[in-house]
C-alpha cells in the first residue's frame, strides 16, 4: 500500500509505499490483548506486604484466660481475628514480570499499526531531527499535526537523543524507536506519527517471518 509522506510544515511531498504485512494485515484483537496486559504486568512494582501473625510484633500472652469468662477460647494477641493481629492471605512481595511469546508480540505490534492505518490517525513525516533539543522547536512542528493536544506518538528511526530531550516536556507525546515499540502506547495513542526512516525500517523489521 502506499501513503503520502508530509513536511515538517504539513505539505505533501511524495508518496512511501508500506508493506501490506506490516501496516495493511487482519487485525488480531485477541494478540493485542496479551501484549498489552504483558507490558502492564512487566511494569508492576510488586512491592506490596503485609505481616502474618508470626511476623507482627506483638505479646505473645493470652488475651485472658482459657476458662470461666464465657468467652470463645483465644490463643494470643496476634491472632487475626484481634485489632493489631497479623493478616490472613495477605500481599507478600512477588515478581508479575512474565515473558510473552515472539510472535504474539510481533502479531500485536503489526495489528496496532494496522489498525492505525484504518483508523487514519498514522501520519509520516520526512526525516528530521532537533540538533539544540529544544523543546519549542519541536512543538512548533507538532502543531502542524496535532491540534488539540491529543496523545500522540512519535515514531524514530534511531535512538535520536535531542529528539528525546525535546520531547520531555511536551506531556502529551511519547517517543518511541521504531525497533522498541509499545503496545500500549500504540493503542492509546490518538495520533501516531512516523518519521519516513522509520516506516522503511519497519517495512524490514517487521516484514513477514515465518508467516507471523
């Protein structure tokens, strides 16, 4: 399939052509689904804890005594069922981090694109950069895209630094290499735009391997 390439000040300039397994396939929900879930749970903390009753500090006595008050019997004061007791099946520090198959991944990746095409918000754009990484230039050019400060992606060709110092303060973009893509990025993003190098890099990258 082909798409126009714009300046850096919105014109028309030429036409790319864009591999139909990278940007023009049959969208897989269910791939998109995993991969998003994958990031989200890789980038859990997992910090959280709680101290069961042979970890609190507390006395180790009887609340009062076995027999003769009418009471339930009660062994000690670090019993859950007590105010400053441990906690039943509570949260202990754990890794959610797991690793998704290749080829989900890939599959999601070229979806999410896919489905950008379809939606037409995947605009690209001639190669640029930003050699003082100021973020005012920048945003000069974003204006000519993006009008009312949606979520928007900006898709490199390189691991550009200035581009990425640049980039910093503008709250609403996010600023991806085209080899490190995100899933959940690509999916809530309102605009996603592509510099030229990048699309042809992704035409290769992301090209049909083994049917995926």
């Amino acid at each position: 399939m082909e798409t126009k390439v714009f300046s850096i000040k919105g014109e028309e300039l030429r036409t790319i052509t864009l591999n139909d397994d990278v940007f023009n396939r049959e969208v897989s929900d269910g791939s998109i689904y995993h991969a998003v879930n994958n990031e989200l749970a890789n980038r859990r903390v997992g910090t959280a804890s709680t101290k069961t009753r042979g970890e609190v500090s507390y006395s180790n006595s009887k609340p009062y005594k076995q027999k003769g008050t009418g009471n339930a019997r009660a062994g000690d004061k670090k019993s859950p069922i007590w105010r400053g007791g441990g906690t039943i099946f509570g949260p202990k520090p754990r890794d959610y981090s797991y690793t998704l198959p290749k080829k989900v991944k890939r599959l999601a990746l070229k979806s999410l694109l896919s489905l950008s095409v379809k939606e037409e918000k995947l605009a690209v754009i001639e190669d640029f950069t930003i050699e003082s990484g100021k973020t005012k230039e920048l945003a000069v050019i974003l204006k000519n895209f993006v009008t009312d400060n949606k979520r928007t992606i900006l898709i490199l060709k390189d691991d550009d630094v200035m581009m990425r110092r640049a980039a910093k303060n503008i709250p609403y973009l996010h600023v991806l290499s085209y080899n490190r893509l995100s899933a959940k990025e690509l999916l809530y993003g309102r605009k996603v735009l592509m510099l030229e190098g990048a699309a042809t890099n992704l035409n290769e990258f992301y090209g049909d391997k083994q049917g995926v």
